[in-house]
C-alpha cells in the first residue's frame, strides 16, 4: 500500500532541539507507514493580517506543503506552560487567510518532550483545543514524553523500551487512523 505523506512540525528553532529529535525518532518508527517531510517555519514573518492579500514567498511554500499531507504530526516544547510563538505563528498562518485553512480535515497526532516531569503536557493541551477549533481529527489519547539525556541515540532510535513501546503503539494507530480517513479524503480532493 502507498504510504501517506506526513508533514512534521517542530515547535523548536533551537539547535539542538529535543523535540526534533523526538520527531526523527518518530519519523523513524512511522518509516513503514509515512513518507515524512519537516516544514520549516522558522522562517516565516510573524503573522500579520496585512500580508494576507500578498502572502510571503515563504508562507507560500509553507502552505503548499501543509496542502499535499495526508496527515501532521506535531512535536511540541512547552513555553511557560503553553504553545511556543514559533508555533502558535505556525498554527496561524495554517489557518489563513480567510477560507484557506490548511488545517480543517487533516488528521493529526501532537505529542511533545521536556525535561520536566509533565513532559510538555499543557503546551499540548493547548495545542488540542486550538487545532480541534480549527477542524482537525486529533488522535486519542496523550502522549507526554519526559526526556532524560540517553532517551534516543545519535541514530534516532529510542532507546528506552518501554517508551518506545508507548510510542509504537500511537504511531501504530496513527497509521490506522490516516488509513480509514483516506478514502474520504481522496473523495473530498476529487469533488
Ligand atoms: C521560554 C521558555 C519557557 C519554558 N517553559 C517551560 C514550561 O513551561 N514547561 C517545561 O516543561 N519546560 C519549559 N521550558 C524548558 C523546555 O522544556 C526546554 O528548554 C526544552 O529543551 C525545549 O524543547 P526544545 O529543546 O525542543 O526547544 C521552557 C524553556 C524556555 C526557553
């Protein structure tokens, strides 16, 4: 079967970002299901509806790749216990301009890591409830990674077992989720 193209946002600019790397590893897991591609969007002007007759050549790109996923996977930090700018600049100009939301219908599964104990959980709580408003099908349940320096290797393999395990287990169902919704997305795209 065709794998679905996935596009992976990364709510970090950071260098060495952890959640980057949790995205590789996550990519790597999917490898069966997904083709993955990683939007920049670090580069994208701060949102400002005065551009949204002439969008950037950058917000451009950004769209057209939103455009041609099947499915988004976003890896989010937690900035003061919510959605980094970076990110929430991201979300915006997704759902911009007015009736060319590159959000509506697509589904996809938000996790996140952090050193602390609660591993990003309220950045994604956010997260949901601004992406469920803007029309897309979220993947149950919740999947809050805490990061300890060994969690994956320089390959992207995650090597604690049970975490691994844990992941396996959403991307797994991720793959099912995006599999069930394709018919009907390639119907809404025909029509
Ligand atoms: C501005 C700022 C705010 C932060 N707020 C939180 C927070 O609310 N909760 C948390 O667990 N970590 C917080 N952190 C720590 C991040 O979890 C940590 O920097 C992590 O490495 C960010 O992910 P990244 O490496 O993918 O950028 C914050 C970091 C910064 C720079």
């Amino acid at each position: 079967m065709a794998k679905s193209n996935l596009a992976v946002i990364v709510g970090s600019n950071r260098r060495d970002s952890i959640n980057r790397k949790l995205a590789h590893a996550l990519a790597k897991l999917g490898a069966g299901s997904f083709d993955a591609n990683f939007p920049r969007i670090d580069d994208l002007p701060m949102f400002n509806q005065d551009l949204e007759g002439n969008l950037p050549a950058e917000v451009v790109r950004y769209k057209n790749e939103l455009a041609r996923a099947d499915a988004v996977l976003i890896v989010t930090p937690e900035h003061d216990r919510s959605i980094p700018a970076l990110l929430k600049n991201a979300v915006d100009w997704g759902a911009r301009p007015y009736g060319k939301n590159s959000w509506v219908g697509k589904p996809a599964f938000i996790t996140g890591t952090s050193p602390g104990a609660i591993g990003s959980a309220l950045a994604q709580q956010h997260l949901r409830s601004v992406m469920t408003g803007l029309g897309m099908i979220l993947l149950g349940g919740e999947a809050y990674v805490t990061f300890k320096p060994d969690l994956i290797d320089e390959h992207g393999n995650i090597g604690d077992e049970s975490t691994k395990k844990f992941l396996v287990d959403f991307v797994d169902r991720f793959a099912d989720l995006v599999s069930r919704l394709a018919p009907a997305a390639a119907q809404a795209s025909a029509a």
